[in-house]
C-alpha cells in the first residue's frame, strides 16, 4: 500500500455538516470519502484520457460522404459515381 499524505480542505460549515452525515451513512470516514472521491476523479479522467488518445490515433476517418440536395432528395455523391462505375464495367465486361 503506498504512503498517505495528509490533506487540507476548506468547505462551507453546511457542506462539512453533510459530509460527516453522508460518511456516517456509509459507515467511513470523511477523510476516506474525500479520498475515494478524488481517487474515482482520478480513474475517470485517465480512462478518458486514454480513450481520447486511442480516438485522436486512430488513422480511420469517420466522415459521412458528401450529399448533394437536389430537390427534396439528398443524394450521396460518391454512391452515385460507384454505382455509375460498377454499371459500366459490368456492361463492358472488364474487371472492377
């Protein structure tokens, strides 16, 4: 188990009032519930930390294809051009 270092806190009277109620409640102390408070903030912002990270290096890109509104319709351009594509090549025969 590692070291405990001594902290020092300045709270409203009505904010320590209920933190002595709330640790009594939960059968612990205030300091341990301040403890474990900040030591849950802790692994909550590593994770995110880490999930940011993994995002911001993924080499994937996430973006829709760009749609054209014609009309009332919107039409995604690049599905139009392959499907044009793939219509062409299977009337001429030739590989995609």
């Amino acid at each position: 188990m590692e070291a405990m270092k001594n902290l020092t806190i300045t709270v409203e009277d009505g904010v320590l009032e209920w933190a002595r109620v709330e640790a009594a409640r939960r059968g612990t102390s205030v300091s341990r519930m301040v403890g474990d408070f900040m030591a849950e903030m802790q692994r909550r912002e590593d994770a995110y930390e880490r999930a940011y990270l993994a995002w911001r290096t993924d080499e994937r890109t996430w973006q829709a294809p760009q749609a054209a509104v014609i009309g009332e319709k919107t039409v995604a351009r690049n599905a139009g051009a392959k499907r044009a594509a793939g219509a062409r090549t299977s009337r001429t025969g030739a590989a995609a």
